[in-house]
C-alpha cells in the first residue's frame, strides 16, 4: 500500500555555502548534507548552545517543519523518548546527529550528565515520538534541570495532536482545557470527569483505543448523554477518521463496535444548558438513595433521570454525593 508520505524529491543542486567558524563543541563532526536537497543547505549553521525543543509530526512525515530538519541536523546531539521511532524520522530525511535517550524512566544522572553536556556549550535537541515535547510528556524534569542551571531553552514549534484534534472537531476554542489521560479505573475516572463539569469550555483528552467505549460512557453519563464530542483518530495518518456526534451517541456507537485502533483525541463541548439544581430537594433524594440501594451509581442516575426527567448529569452529581455521605 503507498505510504502518505515519501522519500525527498530529487537533489536540487545549490552552491555551497561559506563554512561556518567551528568554535563549539561537536562542530568537528561532518555536516549533515540533508538540506542540500532541498536548496536550504545555508539552515545547517551550527546552532546556538543550549536545549532545543523540537516538535515533530504526529503521523505524516511531511508535517515537520523546516527549522525543525535544521535544528535536528546541526544539533549535538538528538534526546529521543524511543531512539527506534525517532531514527526512523531522521533516517527519512537523511540526518545523522548522533541519538541519545531520554524519557520517563530517565533518572536524576541522566538529567545531570545531560546539563553538564549544555554546560560545556553544546546544543542538544530534546523530541517526544510525535508531536510537541513536554505535552503529556516526561520532557519536563529535563527543561527545569537546565533552567535552574542557567541554559538557554529555545522552542522550536510544530504539530501537535491536542491542536491538530481541536482545530479538527469544529467545536468552539476561544476556551479549551487540555485534561491528557483520564485514570484508568472506573471509579476514579468518573470523579475526575466529575470534576471536569466545572470547566467552562471545551475539553480536550487523550485515550487508549481500548479503553475509549467506557470512557465514552462515563462521559456521557457525567457529563452529559447531549453534548456534541469528536473522537479522532489517527490523526494526519492513512487511516485518519474523525468522528463528530454528542457524547451519547458516540458512547453507543463504539459500544457497538468495540474498541478502535489507533492513537485517539477526544474533543469535548461545553454544556448546551445549565443544569437545574437538584440539591435540596428532598424527595428526590429519597428517590437517589432507593435506587442506589440496588443499583450502581450510573445505572441508580440514569433510571432516576430517565423516570423525574431532571438532567442526567445533575442526577449523576447528587448520588455520587449522597454515596459519598452514606460512606462518611
């Protein structure tokens, strides 16, 4: 099957350029001639000392931005989250930097000895496997190691699932939050996305395509069976589909279909209506507490919901209360 993405065109021929004053550590190593192709053979100048943040595609090769194949080419050294995944993309486009890893099991040595390499005047280039470092990523400890040890930080920007995923679900982004992975079980799950009701804006998630048709349904319950959602997936990739419905609706299509496969976002709206309080309300309470005596908390919400015609979310945010309070 033909790949989106190809191998480079062919070599554009370009006169060569002034060689630069070889004065940094590391700049003794052969240059990388990737850019020759593409006539930009002037954007291999040695980088400037200090801890480049680089983005890379989330799926399609092409994705990759100019100043990234620079920053990637004249680098010291490349910090990669898995050297197999990020050799592939440097191998694609003919670099050579030497690949160093680093990633969340990379301890306070690692972190050290890659300082004391900044200290000494290289540039290192710090990469996730897709997208932009840092963003539910480990990259972090390593930014604040060399920050609090005076290295310079220079971001260089590019794709981004959580971007490329918002932009894609035609939902309003005057107002997003980014939430990264919800917890595994069930029930923290659902308080935590109990506590996103709060947030007066668009959420954005990731999930694991196994986990996505009861994550859905979760959300749909706390949340609300009526908010409009997108679930993407394989973004930029062959396979890209993005999907676009209300939370209730998607929940019951991928119960059906079972599990996806494939990197997923999930895009979330906000609430099309304030919800009606519940609280205070004495004989619905006592309708909550007789369902939750034979029924979990999301079937005892749902039927209380379905039977008083109150929001299923409103519902679902009392008997976790009253729940609570039972225990307590």
């Amino acid at each position: 099957m033909t790949r989106r993405f190809d191998a480079p065109g062919p070599a554009i021929s370009t006169k060569p350029t002034a060689t630069p004053p070889a004065q940094k550590p590391g700049a003794d190593r052969p240059r990388n001639t990737t850019f020759t192709a593409f006539g930009l053979a002037s954007e291999t100048e040695p980088l400037s000392p200090g801890l480049h943040i680089v983005a890379t595609p989330i799926g399609n090769l092409r994705d990759i931005t100019i100043r990234a194949l620079a920053t990637l080419a004249a680098a010291d050294a490349v910090l990669a989250e898995d050297t197999r995944v990020t050799r592939t993309l440097l191998a694609h486009y003919g670099i050579t930097t030497p690949l160093l890893a680093y990633h969340e099991h990379s301890n306070d040595t690692v972190r050290d000895r890659m300082v004391a390499r900044l200290r000494a005047g290289e540039a290192l280039a710090l990469v996730s496997d897709a997208g932009t470092p840092l963003v539910s990523d480990p990259g972090y400890k390593l930014v604040q190691a060399a920050i609090e040890a005076g290295i310079a930080i220079t971001p260089v920007p590019g794709p981004s699932a959580v971007m490329t995923a918002l932009v894609a679900a035609g939902l309003p982004t005057d107002r997003f939050f980014f939430e990264g992975f919800l917890p595994q079980k069930a029930g923290a799950r659902r308080n935590r996305l109990e506590a996103l009701t709060q947030v007066p804006g668009t959420l954005v998630l990731f999930e694991s395509p196994h986990r996505l048709p009861e994550m859905l349904a979760d959300a749909a319950a706390v949340l609300g069976a009526d908010r409009p959602a997108a679930v993407t997936r394989e973004l930029t990739k062959f396979y890209e589909t993005i999907r676009r419905d209300t939370l209730g609706s998607l929940s019951e299509r991928f119960g059906q279909e079972g599990a996806p496969k494939g990197e997923i976002v999930v895009i979330i709206g906000a609430a099309t209506h304030p919800d009606r309080p519940v609280e205070g309300d004495a004989a619905l309470d006592g309708l909550i507490r007789a369902a939750l005596e034979r029924h979990s908390i999301k079937d005892a919400a749902s039927l209380v919901a379905d039977e008083t015609g109150q929001p299923r979310r409103a519902i679902y945010t009392r008997a976790l209360a009253l729940a609570r309070d039972s225990q307590g």
